[in-house]
C-alpha cells in the first residue's frame, strides 16, 4: 500500500560520504557477490533488461534518430526495473532471505514519489529525444535510415553533427545520472520525497565529480559492452550493475541517525 507523502520539514538532513577512486571496482564486485547469492531473481531482472533492448530495436528500427536517443532511455526505465534488485541486496545487506515477489512491489510503498521522480526523468527523456530530432534534421537533407545514421556516425566528414550530437546527449545523460545515481534507492531505503532525494543525489555529483564521473562512465561502459552481442550481456552486466548501484548508495550517503 501507497504510504502519504514524506514530510520534508520532517525529514533528517543527509548527510554524504568521501569515497575513493577505487570504490567503484568494489561496488561492482559486491554487486557479483549479490547476483551469484540469488542468481534466478537477479536472472529474470537481467532477462527484462534484455526485452527491453530487443523491443527498443524493433520498435524504432524505422526512425533512426529515436533509435539512438532512446538507446538512452535504459537510464530511465533502468533505475525503476533496478528497485527489485535494490530491494534484494538490501535484504542480504540486513541478512535476510530475498523473495521474487517482494522484489517485484517493492516500489508498491513509494508509488507517488517513484512517480513524480520518473515523471521528471520522462521529461527530460522527451527533451534529449527531441534534441536528437532537431540535430539530424538540421544536419541531413531527409532523416537517414539506421544504417545511414550509424554511417554517419563514423564518417569524419559529419564532425559537426557528431560533436553537437555527442555533446547534447552527454548534457542530457550527466543530468540524467545525477540526479538519479543514488536517489531511487534512497527512497526504497528511507522516508524522503523525490525532490530531497533528486538533489541530495546532484549534491552528491557536485561534491565528488571525479569519482562520480569515474562510475558514470564504468556503468556507460558495461552497458555498451553488454549490448554488443545481441543485449545477451545485460543478463549477467545489467543485474549486476544494478546491485552495484545499491552498494553506491550505502558508500555515498550516511545512514539516518538512530532515534
């Protein structure tokens, strides 16, 4: 059941951690611990990662520039399908033993504030797609099919195109990632509100860029590599990544003060 809203004048401050350069490697690697305890919960999260890809394919197979700029969209539909694994590795991190169903509700007691949070990410989705949008048409004469803008893509006659391109989608996805690395499973894991939990997420950024960034461009990385073959990778990369995240954000932000 939907629990009211938190009440942020009620809400203690939150407070952040310093973590090192080398603490992403050890995010990941308990996020392989997390994924080898329980591995068919972990599986079937990194079997919808998968059809989620496949379908994105299928879908904007036909409008190229969507294709690219929704290949994106694993960042926002990516942290919502991650609360099941959030919700696993928390319960392993408290000793207690992971349920499938469970993990599949466990944003059943955040559902208003998970929806204003993703309404927020669907904006700015709709904006970078439409940016995207803009970019090719004003750099080609008629929209290329898939293969024609991938083409482009590696043509070093386009280097206007990729540069805007390249740089457009960076903005979008920095924003994307910022206020998004920490704050869905802060929500799972304490009483705040989408708002405080967005800002204290971009906070977190702001104060440790290169670590950050470090992790930004680690998960980037996966994902590609994960998507290569097929999406086949995001059974075992996607999963893992997403038990990683959690480890994220119990390194990154102080636990609540015992009352």
């Amino acid at each position: 059941m939907s629990q009211p809203p938190p009440d942020p004048a009620a809400t203690p401050p939150i407070h952040l951690r310093a973590v090192s350069f080398g603490d992403p490697l050890r995010w990941l690697w308990r996020g392989l611990h997390d994924y080898l305890a329980h591995p068919a919960i972990s599986l079937f999260y990194g079997v919808c990662f998968m059809a989620m890809g496949w379908t994105l394919l299928k879908v904007y197979e036909h409008a190229p520039a969507y294709t690219l700029a929704m290949s994106a969209g694993f960042l926002l539909m990516g942290p919502f399908l991650c609360m099941g694994l959030y919700q696993v590795s928390m319960r392993l991190e408290r000793g207690q033993a992971p349920d499938f169903g469970d993990s599949l509700t466990a944003w059943d007691a955040h559902l208003g504030q998970m929806a204003i949070f993703g309404f927020v990410l669907l904006v700015l989705e709709m904006l970078w797609g439409r940016a995207a949008m803009v970019i090719f048409a004003v750099s080609f004469d008629g929209m290329p099919d898939l293969q024609g803008s991938l083409r482009a893509l590696l043509d070093p006659e386009h280097l206007g195109f990729i540069v805007t391109y390249l740089g457009v989608g960076a903005v979008f996805a920095g924003l994307i990632f910022s206020v998004s690395v920490v704050s869905i499973p802060m929500m799972l894991d304490r009483q705040v509100d989408a708002i405080t939990a967005g800002l204290a997420s971009l906070r977190l950024v702001l104060a440790q860029p290169v670590v950050m960034v470090w992790w930004g461009l680690l998960i980037t990385a996966l994902v590609v590599v994960a998507m290569l073959p097929w999406f086949l990778g995001l059974l075992l990369l996607g999963p893992v990544v997403g038990h990683a995240s959690w480890h994220a954000y119990r390194a990154t932000i102080e636990p609540p003060a015992a009352p």
